[in-house]
C-alpha cells in the first residue's frame, strides 16, 4: 500500500502553537528589551542629575542589570552614603563579573570605609585589566597607605610605565615616603631612563636640590636643548647658580672663560643676547627705549651695545643685565667704558650690582654716566657671606619727578669683572 500525504489540515493545526509560540517570544522580547531601554535611560538621568529615586527606579526595573547598580552607587556614594554604594557594586561586582571598572570603584569605595577587603577587589580589577594603568594606581596607593612600600612602588612603577603623565606624581610619592631622600626615591621611583631621569631633575631643582639635579643632568645620554634650558631656568630660580652654569655651558658650548667672568663683554659675539641663561639679558617690555648693536661705534673691536632712550621713564627697571658667578666674602671691580650722546634727563644711567639670591641686595653701583666721548669707568663691590651670584644690570638714578623721562644715546663697551686681593 502507498503512504498517504498528511492531511493539510492537521498540518496547519500543527503550526499554530509555533507562530503563536514564537509570536509571544517576541513580544516578550520586545517587552524586556523596552523595560530595558527604558531603565537605561532612567539611569541616565539619573546619573546626570544625581537623582536618587530615579536611580532607584532604574533598578527597580532591571534589577539584574550591572549599569543601573553602578549608577545608583555612584550616586549613594556622592551623596555621603558610602556604605550603601559599596553594596549597589558588590551586586553589580557579581552580575558582571569580567568588568574590571566596577572592581576598581569597589575597592575604592572599600577602600574610603577602611575595609582590607578593598585589596582583595583592586586585585581583581589588575587581573582582568593588567596592561591597564588606573588599576594597578590604585591598588599601589592603596599598598603605600598601608605601608607596604616595596609592593606599592612597583605597582605605582607599572602604572606610571603604562601612562607617563604620572610620572611626575610617582616621584613625588617616592621624594615624600622616602623623606626627602634622592637616593632612595631614585630606586623606588624607578629612574632608569633619560626620560625619567630629566623629569627627576626637574623636580630637584624644584626642591632647590641643585647638586643632586645637576647628577641627574650629567647621568642623561642626550637632553634636548629645549630640557636643558627648562632645568637651567629651575635652578637659577633656586639660586643653583653654578649648576646653572654648567648646564648653560653645555649649551654655549663657544664659552671657554672661567667661572667669574663676564660673557660676551666687548659685544662681539655672534650668539646675540640670551635671556634665560648667562649671556647678556635685555628688557622684553621696553617703551621709549630702543636697544642695538652698532657696528660704527665701538670703544674696541668691531661693534658695541647702543641704547637709544626716547622717552623712557623707568629708573627702577633693569635694561640690560647679566648673571655673573662670584666667591661669597670677595672684593670685585667692574670695568667698561662707555660714552653719551645729547643726554636730556633727571636720572642718568648707571651700572648695577645686585645680589641674585634671595635678598636682592644692591652691593655695588657706577657714578652717573654721561661722556660726549670713550671714556672709561670702573667701580668697587663686596659680596655678602652668602652670595653665589651677582646681577650685572643697566639702571637709572632716581629722580625728583615722576614721570622721569631720559632722551639720547648710549653706548657701553668691554666690561671685564676681576677679583681684589
């Protein structure tokens, strides 16, 4: 006998429970993933707003999801309830438990409540995300908080390898742990490398650890230009004077003189003025003065300085000056020679000399200076005690007047500094 085909009509009797099925699927599906949507954008609200009760809400809705948690611990913990944000992460901690994020803010917020359990949460957050810096800096500034230093600095180490903006801070943590010590802030900081080792001596100099910086300085293969000035400029201003000089001499590598002398004192140098270092600095903010090198005049050699003052009514201010390098307790003469021309003023021009350090002190100062030809002029100063470097500097006299303007030219030429037995 022949098989007979189904009958059509159980056939679709058949397939009515499936469609029916697969329809309330969908609709269930539809429903959760609204009710999901929804809740999503409840929480971020929420989380905008710093609304509690929308927070709330959001997990009343989808209390299975790991976000809604996450926003309503960020919320409890902002508003002082930190307890309550601890357990919203540990619930979200365990319905997404690969989210190395929501472990980091658990161990932080551990962490606040002074629960060693924090460890055990920073722990996870490293396994899951270990090439990642922001885990491994937490849990480092944990380790240190608890006294573990050798563990926290090699986390905060790998953190600061992954992520170079903190390395600035990672030697700041290891120079205040370790009291102030470069030695062992050099170890725990971990200071291997050119990179590391100029940010350390930026931070020295900073500390005015000016023999220590420049050890950092002379322990770099190549420091660009750019980082060598940056360094000479923090130790100046940490009247790191001679460590200064040694790094700018590595830039004005066609100085040769000894260490009290004045750079480029007859102006014939083809290096121009230099305003962060040792050579010869000029004001950035002169109005009715105007300064040059004039190849016609010249007291010696091919050229001299030429200040041409149309109008200039500032006497306290510095035109012109130099750094120079002296022994403390030393007897100095200044020698230069300059000459005027149709000088109209109440202040005339004077040759400064001021202690660099912090006082500021003026120690020595030329007579008034107007000749109508080359004439010499030298004067006499003494050093404190504690200078280590003196300011070279052109100035006026006071005036009776205020405003006190000064109309003509000068020319100054081969200043020469020596020491008085």
């Amino acid at each position: 006998m022949s098989e007979h085909p189904s009958n059509p009509s159980q056939s679709r009797r058949l397939r009515l429970p499936v469609a029916l099925l697969w329809i309330a699927l969908c609709l269930v599906g539809m429903w959760f993933s609204a009710r999901v949507g929804y809740a999503r954008l409840v929480a971020r609200y929420a989380s905008v707003t710093g609304n509690l009760v929308a927070a709330s809400k959001a997990v009343e809705l989808t209390p299975l999801d790991a976000q809604t948690h996450k926003v309503r611990s960020i919320i409890l913990q902002n508003s002082g309830d930190v307890i309550g944000a601890a357990k919203e992460l540990e619930l979200a901690v365990s319905l997404r438990p690969r989210d190395d994020y929501l472990w980091l803010q658990l161990g932080v917020v551990r962490d606040e409540l002074g629960q060693p359990e924090a460890l055990l949460a920073f722990n996870e957050s490293v396994r899951l995300a270990p090439y990642y810096a922001h885990p491994q800096w937490q849990r480092g500034n944990f380790l240190l908080r608890s006294g573990n230093y050798e563990d926290a600095f090699a986390d905060l180490r790998a953190a600061a390898a992954s992520n170079k903006t903190l390395v600035p801070t990672l030697i700041d943590l290891a120079w205040g742990v370790s009291q102030k010590n470069a030695e062992l802030t050099q170890r725990w900081a971990g200071i291997t490398d050119d990179k590391m080792r100029i940010a350390f001596a930026l931070f020295l100099a900073r500390q005015g650890k000016a023999r220590d910086a420049l050890e950092q300085f002379r322990a770099c293969k190549v420091v660009p230009n750019r980082v060598r000035t940056e360094l000479m400029q923090e130790l100046i201003a940490a009247n790191g004077f001679r460590e200064a000089l040694e790094i700018w001499k590595g830039i004005e590598r066609s100085d040769t003189s000894a260490i009290t002398s004045i750079h480029d004192g007859d102006f014939e140098s083809r290096e121009g003025f230099d305003n962060t270092g040792f050579g010869w600095r000029f004001s950035q903010t002169l109005q009715g003065a105007r300064l040059s090198l004039d190849r016609d005049q010249a007291q010696s050699g091919s050229q001299s300085v030429l200040i041409n003052f149309q109008g200039y009514s500032a006497p306290a201010s510095v035109l012109l000056s130099q750094l120079v390098i002296v022994e403390p307790g030393r007897r100095y003469r200044v020698k230069f020679g300059a000459r005027t021309k149709e000088m109209v003023t109440g202040g005339l021009p004077v040759i400064t000399v001021t202690d660099a350090g912090g006082g500021k002190k003026q120690l020595g100062q030329s007579s008034g200076i107007e000749f109508e030809s080359w004439s010499p002029v030298s004067f006499e100063f003494k050093t404190t005690n504690t200078t280590e470097a003196v300011t070279l500097g052109l100035q006026r006299k006071g005036c009776s007047s205020d405003p006190c303007p000064i109309f003509g030219s000068l020319w100054l030429d081969n200043f020469s500094i020596e020491e008085l037995k």
